[in-house]
C-alpha cells in the first residue's frame, strides 16, 4: 500500500514539473497542449497538437516539440525521444 501511495506522489510531482514546464513554453499559434489519452500513446505532456481538417472529414494530427521541431505522427515522435 505504501509503495503505491509513494509512486502516485512520484507521479503527481513528475506531472506538476512537466505542466509547469509546459506553462512557461508559449502555446504556437494553431496548436494547443496535448492531452491524457495523447500521453497514454507517448506524447509528452511538453508537446503541443495541432489538429488539420482534410476536407473528406479526416483530421490529421501533427505534434510540435517545445523547441519547434515538428513530427507527423506517434512514431516519429517516439523515434526522436528514444533517440535524444
């Protein structure tokens, strides 16, 4: 019981680093903080969305690092993770 009271402080305290974090990055124009389901898929919580309308009603996703660097998919995004 103990362990999963410390791991959900652990937790508390990574995401309240990673939102203040993401508070002082500006949100660009168009995009918007990616959310709890984006982050259950490995989208840090410092990247931001950006949800494009194609016009047979599909919406694509494209995914912007806090430095501006952007990735068109889940993939990429894992790729550079793994490799930064």
């Amino acid at each position: 019981m103990f362990l999963l009271d410390a791991a959900r402080v652990i937790d508390g305290a990574t995401m309240l680093e990673c939102l203040s974090m993401a508070r002082q990055t500006p949100v660009p124009h168009g995009y918007r903080l990616s959310n709890a389901s984006e982050h259950a898929r490995g989208i840090p919580m410092t990247f931001f969305v950006r949800e494009i309308s194609r016009p047979n009603g599909r919406v694509d996703k494209q995914y912007a690092s806090p430095d501006g660097k952007k990735f068109r998919s889940i993939v990429s995004v894992t790729r550079f993770l793994e490799n930064a």
